[in-house]
C-alpha cells in the first residue's frame, strides 16, 4: 500500500512538470503581441514624428494677416491725388475675455435655475447670452465716454466668434477724429476694449479726375507673399482692390504687402501669447500719372457749366502722355471711402454718371472728320491745295439727290482747300469723298487707327469705333453702299464712331505729322518723342492743312477764341477744327479738335459735348471751343511756348453763325446712330 501510494504522489508530481501547448502558444501570441506593439511606439516616436508634429502644429496654430496700405497717387508734379487717410473703430478683442464669459455664463444659468423657468435656454443659447451681456457691458462704456446710445447685434456677434475669434470685433466704426482721442484718452492699455486703426482711401480734389482715378472695393481674399504658414487656419482683417480707373489697372503695383502674426491657440480656439512669429505690412509703390490737376480742374468747371454730358482729353503732342481726361456727370470720390452707401449708388445711375465718356462713348465726329478726309484726298492725288474742286451754292445735285452745306450761310463758292476748312463747307468735303471713294477714306482712317481702342492704362475701353466702307456696311447692315454713305462719311457722319481719347490721339499724331501716338496715362521723366509712321504728306499739302485749320480759330468757325478776350491764349497760335454732329433722333454732338503751338505742337486737345435736344444747333465753336481754351490757358501759364512767328494773313471766310451743324445726308437706306456707351 505504501508503495502504491508513492508511485501514485509520484505520478502528481510528474504531471504538474508538464506543459500545456495551448499555453505556451498564447504566451507566445502575448509575446508578439507585446513585440509589434513596442515596433509600433517606436515607430511612432522614430520614424513619424514629424508627421505627428505636424499634425499638432496645424491644430494649435493660427494665422492672421493684415493687408499693406496702398500706394499713393499723384499728379504729374507730384500732388497727392489718391492717399491714405486713418480710420478709426472701437473694438473688442474676444479672446481675451474667455473668463468674463465662463462668469457671466454661471451668473446666467444660475439665474435661470433659481426662477424656476421651465423653459431654460440650452447650453449653446445661454453662451450666446453670456458673450452679449459681456460684450454690451464694454459698448456701453464706449457709449458713456461718446454720448452715444449703441447696442450690440447678438447674430453679428456669434457668427464673428465662431469664425473670426481671433480678429478684433468692430464695436464702433468710422471714429471722428475728437472721438478717437476722448477714447485714446480714458481706456487702459491692457483694456480688451482699444482703438484699431486702419487706412481707407483719400482724395483731397474730390470728383476730379474720377473716372480715370478709379476706385476701391472690399477685399478679403489677398494673400502675404513669403509670410509662413499658408497652411495653417487663416483669419484676414479687410483690405481693398481695385474696381475702376488707374486703381483697377495697376492694382498689383498699388496693393501693399500684406503682414502677418502666428499664435498658438488652446482647444477652444482662443489665444495664447505671445505670438510665434509676426511681419509688419508694408505699403504699396506709388503711382505717378501724366495727369496735370490744373488742367483737369479747368476742364471740369468748364464742362459741368453746361448741365449736359461731355469729355475733353488733353495730351502732350510728342510724348503721348495725358495731360486731362475728364468726363461729366461725374461722381466724388470721397462717397467711396469707406464704402459707397446704396443712396451714392443710386444717384450716381440717376445720373448716367458712372461712364467715362471720354473712352466709354463714341460719338460721330462731325466736321472734325474732314481732316482726315483732307489727307485721304491729298494722299491719293483726289485733291490738291491750288484746285476749286466745285462751286458751293449752298446745295449740290448729283446721284440723282440733294446735298446741302450745312455750315455757315452755306454759299462758300468757289473754295481752296484752307478756306473748305476753316469755313467747313460740306458741299466741298462731299466732293473730296466721292473722288477719294469711300474704301480709300476708310483705308486712311484705318491707317491712324481710328477704327480701334487705343490701348490706354484703363479698362472698359468701347471698341465700337467704326471706319465705315462698303464691305463694312454688307457685313453690318447687309445693304449695299450708296453715294449719299459716302457724303456723310466724308463730314464725320452716318455711320463714323469716334471717341474723345481716339479724336485727341489723331489730333496728336496730324500735329506730329504721323499717323499715331500711343496715349499714356503714366508720367516719365524725359520721355523721348514718339516715332511712328509719318503720314505721307508734301510740304505744300501740310502747309495747306496746317493754314486752314490755324484760320478756323482765328476768321473761321472757331473765331470765338480770337474775338472774345477772356477766350483768347495770348501769344499762341492754334491750330483747330469745329464739328456739331447729329445724331438722328437722340441728340447732337458739339466737337473741337486742336493743337498749339501751331510752329512748335506742344499740346493736343479733343473736346466734345452733348446737345439734348435733338436738331438743336449745339456749335463746337461756341460750347466745345471755350472748354479746350481754358486747358490751353492753363497749359500755357505753366509752359512758355516759343517767340510766335510772324503770323499768315488771314483767309477771308464769309461770315457765318460760328456755330455750324452737320445734318447727316439722307441716303437710300438712311442709317440710325446712337452714341455708344
């Protein structure tokens, strides 16, 4: 029995010295278990740190970016047309007070509780109270200091901290200059609650210039080159772009540098400081134009004493540069700083004053045409200077219809070429146009490019400017070309568009004897002369042109600036051409071209007004004219011309109204012309 129970305890003891294999695989299991965990820390913390601190970066940081003010804007002598003034606003900083609003969160809830209202806001609704309650406190504060009575908007307020927390939130905008410094005076510097200034546009001559000068809009998508973190959660405080005019074209140059500032932000999003990493913004180059403010205002002044639209375009003859662009109704400039109200808006449509006619309109030129169809009968041998191409009796038969002379008395007889100028005799010009053909009259016009925009620095420039011939018409109209097509082109009529910067580019180029002249809106110094392709006259065929113009501002129908003193530019002689074109049942069109001196061209000048009632005589001598004498009077008082040579003897003219007026020549299929805005 005993060794029965020895063999069994052996046995026991045997068997607890063996091994299960079902646990020794799970320890093997636990063991690999353990081994790819520690793979997986380690390579974690070796291998994809930076991912993981990158991850942690992107969720604890945020950027805001402050735009760069503008450039500025001057004149060609350097007076400040567009600048930056400050714009003060009260703001609040809500990051700062995350423990005003945990405080006032318990006050309110707490509030709640012991009044037993069954219906208690939710936990979303009842923090949206808190921020207002704390964020009134400071606004009344603001409004004991001002003597003001504002009141927070609850929806503004929620919808800027929940995208926005970390820009200022604007309390008070727009701060008059006393308001700012009782303000400045009595908040603390460690105040959540300060003064925030930023810059928003200026201009100091108002409406002048304003269609050329443009304006600004809101912008809130500019970016800060070479600043850090673009892909980090960004806030932007506003900035401005370019809308119109000098400052939409040259936005890229006029826009600043924008700054920036890097913080870490805790889990709610609000800040920590101090900040990781800051820019300061930096200003924008600045502009300057070819504009002269003397000449500009002179030219507006003039203008608006009509009460009816119109444009006048000075350029410096051998450079291109644009000395005046003006275009009325117009609009002030200081209604778009800071921002236009819908009752600006709405005046300035009332007005039809948001056009700058002076590129955006194209009118038919009238009689100022008949230069060009001068040098289009010159250049192709139609006409010479010496010749009496027909005998004005005040109206013509011919293609079996009636053609009348508009202009003057209408009976000019047998004319030369200066006198058809200077009187502007139209029976004469229908003469040049027939011999010339309608495809050579627009094949010249073509040449000086009057059939396409010019390429000035500003945008919306109309390309509806037309040279007319017959392909054009069949393409256009589908109908043939007639004789009496050919009579209204010749006197800048019928179907002839022309804008005011287009006129004053050819008025340009002829004094220049050339056939273009790139217009610029930007001044340089000691900008060399322009050269372009030279028009092709004799010497004998431009003296001609050269005394007929010079004689319609001196016995012609441009008289008035020789015979009215106040009118007169003393000492200078200019060289001009009038028109007064219809156009069929809208309005007319009073034009004057010029330039001066007429021995040493210095200055080009294209002015035209509107008439508002249709068929009324509305004479570039007597409205257009006035207008490019006082630019010129300006001009001069700045810019000596040379000792006047001894002057021609005049051209006797018979005398006529001064006021002449181009009624287009009724054709088989009389055309319908409307100014193009």
């Amino acid at each position: 029995m005993p060794n029965n129970l020895a063999d069994q305890s052996g046995s026991l003891v045997e068997s607890h010295k063996n091994y299960d294999p079902r646990v020794i695989l799970f320890y093997f299991f636990i063991a690999l278990m353990l081994i790819v965990l520690a793979g997986g820390v380690a390579y974690q913390q070796l291998f994809k740190v930076d991912e993981s601190s990158e991850r942690e970066r992107l969720q604890s940081q945020r950027r805001i970016l402050v735009p760069g003010p503008r450039g500025n804007i001057y004149d060609r002598e350097g007076r400040l047309l567009v600048g930056n003034r400050p714009r003060f606003s009260a703001v609040l900083y809500l990051d700062e007070l995350r423990r005003e609003f945990r405080r006032e969160y318990i006050v309110i809830r707490k509030n709640f509780r012991d009044a037993g209202d069954k219906d208690v806001p939710n936990r979303t609704e009842m923090n949206q109270l808190a921020r207002s309650s704390v964020v009134q406190r400071y606004l009344d504060e603001v409004n004991r200091i001002l003597k003001r009575d504002e009141k927070v908007d609850g929806r503004d307020l929620s919808r800027h901290f929940v995208r926005s927390l970390l820009l200022p939130y604007t309390l008070l905008e727009d701060l008059e200059p006393n308001e700012y410094a009782r303000l400045l005076e009595s908040l603390p510097v460690s105040s959540p609650l300060q003064v925030y200034t930023s810059s928003t546009r200026y201009y100091p001559f108002g409406a002048a210039a304003s269609h050329t000068l443009g304006y600004v809009g809101v912008n809130s998508d500019f970016d800060a080159d070479e600043f850090p973190g673009n892909d980090l959660r960004t806030f932007k405080l506003k900035g401005s772009v370019g809308r119109n005019g000098l400052e939409k074209t040259f936005d890229e140059q006029l826009q600043g540098v924008a700054g920036g500032t890097i913080f870490r932000v805790d889990p709610s999003g609000y800040r920590i400081n101090p900040a990781l990493e800051k820019r300061q913004p930096v200003q924008g180059q600045n502009l300057i134009t070819s504009l002269d403010i003397d000449l500009q205002q002179a030219a507006e002044k003039k203008l608006r004493e009509f009460d009816t639209p119109g444009a006048a375009v000075a350029m410096d003859v051998n450079t291109g540069e644009v000395l005046v662009m003006a275009s009325v109704p117009d609009y002030d400039l200081r209604d778009f700083s800071p921002r236009l109200t819908h009752k600006s808006s709405a005046d300035i449509e009332a007005r039809q004053a948001w056009s700058n006619r002076a590129i955006n309109s194209a009118y038919p030129p009238g009689s100022t045409y008949k230069i060009l169809t001068t040098i289009a009968g010159l250049r192709n041998g139609a006409i010479t200077p010496e010749e009496s191409i027909i005998n004005c009796q005040g109206a013509l038969h011919k293609h079996s219809r009636r053609f009348v002379c508009y202009n003057g008395r209408g009976v000019h007889g047998d004319v030369l070429l200066p006198e058809a100028i200077s009187s502007s005799c139209d029976i004469y010009y229908y003469e040049v146009g027939w011999l010339t053909t309608p495809d050579r009259v627009a094949a010249e016009a073509r040449r000086f490019r009057l059939d396409r925009p010019t390429g000035i620095e500003l945008p919306y420039e109309t390309n509806r400017m037309v040279a007319p011939d017959n392909d054009w018409k069949i393409k256009n109209m589908g109908q043939k070309w007639y004789p009496g097509d050919t009579a209204n082109m010749a006197i800048g009529q019928g179907f002839v568009l022309a804008t005011p910067l287009g006129m004053a580019v050819f008025t340009a180029s002829v004094a220049r004897d050339e056939v273009f002249t790139q217009p610029t809106l930007i001044h340089r110094p000691n900008t060399p002369t322009q050269r372009h392709e030279k028009i092709g006259l004799t010497s004998e065929h431009r003296a001609a042109i050269v005394a007929g113009m010079e004689a319609v501002t001196t016995t012609g129908t441009a008289r008035v600036l020789s015979n009215i003193p106040g009118l007169r530019v003393p000492g200078v002689r200019i060289a001009g051409k009038t028109g007064t074109a219809q156009i069929p049942g809208v309005k007319n069109a009073a034009w004057f071209i010029c330039y001066a001196p007429v021995e040493d061209p210095q200055i080009a000048i294209a002015v035209v007004i509107e008439g508002d009632v249709a068929g009324e005589e509305f004479g570039g001598g007597l409205y257009a004219a006035p207008v490019a004498s006082l630019i010129m009077q300006e001009y001069f008082k700045k810019n000596s011309p040379r000792p006047p040579l001894p002057e021609p003897e005049p051209i006797e003219v018979i005398e006529d109204s001064g006021a002449e007026q181009e009624t287009p020549v009724p054709t088989e299929a009389a055309p319908s012309v409307k100014t193009v805005t």
